[in-house]
C-alpha cells in the first residue's frame, strides 16, 4: 500500500504523546480500529497499545507510533487524525475520505471500503 494509512496533524500527534507519557505503564502508541456503534453503524475506537498485533498496520507519524487493526484497513485509507478543542467537546476528529454518513450527534459514521488502485491488468 503506498502511503500511510492514516496520518497525524500536529495537533493530534502532541495530544496522543501527553496521553501516552501519562500512563503508568510502558506504552508502544494507540491502536486504532473500528467498532459497530450508533445509527450510522461505526465508531472510531482507541486504546492503548502495550504491544504489536501479529497482523497489525504500524504507523509511525510525528514520531508517534499508530496500530491499525487489519480488519479497519480499507475504511481508514487517506485518513487524517486530528485533535480538537472547544468550548463545549475535546476530542479527536477524523477527516476520512471513505466516510459517507454521520449521525446527527456525531457518535458514529458509514464508512465504504477504500478502492484500491488496478495496478496490474490480468492478460486477455
């Protein structure tokens, strides 16, 4: 796959480094997934990350280090993670290219799988 599956804004990369030097426990980074949530029918889910999955997708951007779950792959690619603060919500935001829907009160969106590229014709 070229690229990275997701990427990081600034903003989200120095939130997720103050998270992760506050535990009490060593932490590789924060896994990253997707769970069947709200009336949209997915919900970006985070955790920390003590150790690598067998088939997880590593990431490493602004020296943070991101551990996709394979099954969300396709529904992440072209992702950008960031973090945002207002007077009402703090939190982190997806601005995801494979996002189709959101429910009105933002707790869950439709996601379609990314389309992958042809590289190769098969031979006629």
């Amino acid at each position: 796959m070229p690229g990275n599956v997701i990427t990081l804004t600034n903003k989200a990369a120095d939130r997720i480094k103050a998270i992760i030097a506050k535990s009490d426990k060593p932490i590789l980074g924060v896994r990253l997934g997707l769970e069947n949530a709200g009336c949209a029918g997915m919900a970006y889910k985070l955790d920390y990350a003590e150790e690598k999955a067998p088939l997880d997708e590593v990431v490493t951007d602004k020296g943070v280090t991101i551990l996709v779950d394979p099954k969300a792959i396709l529904f992440l690619l072209g992702t950008e993670m960031d973090y945002e603060e207002t007077k009402l919500r703090s939190g982190f935001v997806f601005n995801n290219p494979n996002e189709t829907d959101a429910c009105g009160c933002g707790e869950s969106v439709t996601l379609k799988a990314a389309e992958m590229p042809v590289t190769e014709q098969a031979p006629r």
